[in-house]
C-alpha cells in the first residue's frame, strides 16, 4: 500500500481529517455541541471560544478557550490558532473575522453573507434587491423618528418592530397592536415591517460547499409559543401543499447561491392567509429547525454543515421517518439549578429522543434542550409529543 500523500492527491494540502486539521467554533453552546457530536465521528479536533466556562461544549471540545465571541483581540487571536473557523452564533466581531481572511483563513459561511445577515435591516434590503418576496418595511434610527412616522401616517397600526442587531429567539422583536403598545418601542435602530395574517410558519434548510453543490432539507411546519416567541414545536413534512413547498424549497436554494455562502442557511417563511409566501429571515448556521434531522435524515443538519464547510460531497437529505420536534424551556416559575421531570416514562415511549443540552442553570423559557419523536404514522408521533409535553419539564430545585 502506498503511503505518501501525493499518492493520495494530499501533497499541496492539509488533510481535513487528520490529527493535525484544527476546526474553531465561535461560541459554545448546544448548537455548538450537536456539531462536536457529529463531528466525532470523524475524529475532527474541534477548538471552541465562548465567555461561560461551563457552556455546553466546554468539556466535550479537544480544546476549550474563554473568551468573548464579540471583542476583536480575542476572535483575531483564536483565529490564528485553526485551519478552519465557524461559528454557532451569528453575533461575532465581524471585523476580526475579514481580517483573518484577508490573512488567507478560511472562515464559513463568510464574513460576506454574514455582514448582511447580522443587520436584519441590510437583510431586507437584500432580498428586496433580489426581488424575493418579503413583506413591506421602513428602517428607523430610533423611537422619536417612529412615532414621526406614525403621527404622519407614514406608517399604520398593527406592526413589527425589530431590532437591527443582536436579536436572536424572538427577542429584539416585538408586535405593536395599538397605541397602548406605543411605550414598549425600541429607541434604537430597528426596521418596521407590516403586520402579516399568517397562515403557517415554514423553514428550509439549504446548504452549499465550495464547489457549488446545494441541497435543501425537507421543509419543516413550525408551531410558535405565543408567551415565550419561541418555536414550541415543529412538523416534519409539513402539511403545506406542494406548490407552496416547491416555492420554499426553490427560494432558500436562491438566497444561498445569491449570498455565495458555504455552510447552513436556514430560510424561515411565513405563509399568509391569502396563500402568499413570504421570506421572514435567517440564520446562517445548523438552527432549531433542523434538530429533528439528527434522527429523521438520512444526514443530520449538523452534519451537512461540516461538510459543505469542508467541502466534501453533501449527503442525502432523505426522510427517514416522519417526526415531530419540541424545544425543552425552562418552565416559567423557575429559575436556578435545574432538574428534569418524569424522562423515564417519556423514554418508555417508542420513537422518543432526548437530548439535553447540559445547561447547569434554567431560568423562564430558556433553550434546555430538544425532544425528537418519529413514527411512521404522524399523527401518532403528534400523540407522543403531547404526552412529552405534558410530562417532561424543566424546574429548578433550588
């Protein structure tokens, strides 16, 4: 057998998969860790950064550095030490993530598609300029220019405001009913998008590597808890009609080719009651609507993004089983360390996958973990998740 590396086509480049090839993750939290996860398979040495020491990926990691995500130094400094950088969270020092590329790391997706995505204002203008569907929207600088609006009846009631920046899992996003709401407006940069009677909630996860090749996710149903503006619960597949399926699957395939990005993008839409599709936003990196893919594809989310940033071959995105995905959040009353309810009855289920993030902490509604069940008969995997639901709950004891 032949053991050189130019035998094997490796002489100008660095093997991937070796026990050299250093892969960075910016931030530490589950998504962060379902990616360790699937990488471990492949034996990847994974560095990650992220400011809490007792994050999800901190003992799972080859390598774990404390740090923040957001300061220059330390983003420049953690880039210098890999081969390869990503990221599990989209609010990153953007300016240190353009120098290490000018300097010749590659960084997926790319600071590119990432300075647009970051501002949900230049994501607007983005797909406005593209000319995907979108719902109507007007960009502010602050609450004083708002109100102008309103009083010139440049803008009406009822509307969104979201924030420009750093909003993430329903915050920075808040619905204006009538003038009594008027007080809870955000004074700074935000864009005001129209009111939309929504039918449905869909998302597409589409991938891209270097080469080229994309391949979307089937389109996933998603059901929202009103009190925390998180997804509660996700449908997979959805009961949307085909047209409408094919629309959203075509538009996720477009924005990621027009964003030239390499990695996940997850496209979320809304449908209206009049049987508009709509592009809401992005996410540009493994995300919430793809947790169920870990057991319902054939490749899991997590996966696929490590192949199309290390620009592999993607893999098939076939439905394995039919499922349904609920978020685990922290019950409302409840804050301080954390205890989970009745998992034994939920694991005596059939077709019942719990994953448990290893947060030490749970306050109201927050991100704990993820229930995935399949069956082959999807109303009785709805059944199974109302009884989870119902059982499994995240408290304190303290």
């Amino acid at each position: 057998m032949c053991n050189s590396l130019k035998h094997h086509g490796l002489l100008n480049t660095k093997p991937k998969i070796s026990s050299s090839f250093k892969l960075g993750i910016l931030g530490g939290g589950q998504l962060g860790k379902m990616l360790i996860q699937a990488a471990s398979k492949w034996d990847i040495n994974i560095i990650v950064l992220d400011p809490d020491e007792q994050c999800s990926c901190a003992t799972l990691c080859h390598e774990f550095h404390h740090g923040s995500f957001k300061d220059y130094d330390t983003v420049y400094n953690f880039g210098k030490k890999v081969d390869l950088l990503t990221f599990e969270i989209e609010h990153i020092n953007i300016d240190a993530i353009k120098d290490l590329e000018l300097e010749g790391l590659k960084v997926f997706p790319q600071s590119s598609a990432l300075t647009i995505i970051q501002d949900k204002g230049l994501q607007k203008q983005f797909y406005q300029s593209h000319q995907f569907p979108t719902s109507s929207f007007q960009l502010f600088n602050n609450k004083e220019e708002i109100l102008t609006a309103i009083s010139n009846n440049t803008i009406s009631l009822p509307f969104i405001q979201k924030s420009r920046k750093e909003g993430y899992d329903g915050k920075g996003v808040i619905l204006i009913k009538n003038e009594n709401d008027l007080s809870k407006l955000f004074d700074l940069p935000s864009l005001i998008e129209e009111y939309i009677a929504i039918d449905k909630e869909i998302a597409v996860i589409a991938s891209r590597n270097e080469n080229g090749q994309i391949i979307t996710f089937p389109t996933v149903e998603m059901e929202f808890s009103e009190e925390a503006n998180l997804v509660e619960q996700l449908i997979c597949p959805s009961s949307i009609p085909n047209e409408i399926d094919n629309k959203a699957q075509k538009l996720a395939m477009d924005i990621i080719e027009q964003l030239g990005m390499v990695g996940n993008l997850a496209v979320e839409f809304f449908i209206s009651k009049e049987g508009e599709i709509l592009v809401n936003e992005v996410a540009p990196r493994p995300h919430n609507s793809g947790h169920h893919t870990i057991e319902a594809n054939l490749t899991s989310q997590f996966e696929q993004h490590l192949r199309a940033i290390l620009n592999f071959p993607l893999g098939s995105t076939k439905l394995v089983s039919p499922s349904v995905m609920i978020n685990l959040l922290g019950e409302p009353n409840h804050k301080g360390n954390v205890v989970y309810s009745n998992i034994e009855k939920c694991l005596a289920k059939e077709g019942v996958n719990i994953h448990i993030y290893g947060k030490k902490t749970t306050k109201p509604f927050r991100k704990m973990g993820h229930v995935t069940i399949t069956d082959d008969n999807i109303d009785k995997a709805k059944e199974k998740a109302n009884f989870v639901k119902n059982n499994l709950n995240v408290i304190s004891y303290e």
